[in-house]
C-alpha cells in the first residue's frame, strides 16, 4: 500500500487446510502365498498430513510380524491366522477416510477365504 506518507508491506503464509483423501488404495481381495511377505500398501494426503493406520476390527494385528512404514502394512512369514478383512484409515483434524481389502492365503494353488474351522 502507497500514500503520501510512504508504503507498507506485509508478507503473509496462508495455509489451506485439507481433510485426508486417499491417492493410493489396496485392491478389496489380495491372494497371498504361504509363508510369504504381504505387502498392503494405503496412501493419503491432506493438511496436515494425514495418520494412516491399520486394523482388523476386534482381532489384533499379527504380533512380532507386522509393520507399518509410510502406510504400507507388511506381514511376514503370512500364514492362515492372518485371512481376513483389513481397514486402513487415514484421519488428520479434519476427518479421515477408510479403505477396506480382504487377504486369502493361498498354498500350492488352494486358497482360503477364511480361517478353516477346528473340528469338534
């Protein structure tokens, strides 16, 4: 701004605040082999960046097996235990986003879509 008095400047950030939206997604059904590393990967973005994290409802992830870097959820040494739905859901402050796939196990071109029931 300019007058007869002189100018004044003023730089200032704006920050536009985006609720989290998924660019990359897992396919809804993922085959995994026996004993194999499963790699699921879940991508989002917004501002701030949005968390992403990993579940499977009222059964706890695999234990000593799992990670999860950058979104990407790895299982190794996959085995029948781990057949079943998995959420990935990002959330920042604004909201989140969820995205479901389902994982079968797969041996010598037999595959289960759940786990087999015990025998009484």
């Amino acid at each position: 701004m300019t007058n007869v008095l002189g100018q004044a400047k003023k730089a200032v950030k704006l920050f536009v605040e985006v609720s989290p939206e998924f660019i990359e997604t897992p396919d809804r059904d993922i085959k995994v082999t026996a004993n194999s590393l499963a790699s699921i990967s879940c991508q989002a973005f917004g501002f701030p960046s949005p968390t992403i994290v990993w579940s499977r409802g009222l059964v706890p992830l695999p234990q000593g097996r799992v990670t999860v870097i950058n979104g990407t959820l790895n299982i190794f040494n996959f085995s029948l235990e781990d057949v079943g739905p998995y959420q990935c859901k990002a959330t920042n402050k604004l909201g989140s986003v969820t995205a479901l796939t389902t994982l079968h196990y797969v041996n010598k071109g037999i595959y289960f879509t759940q786990f087999p029931r015990k025998k009484l």
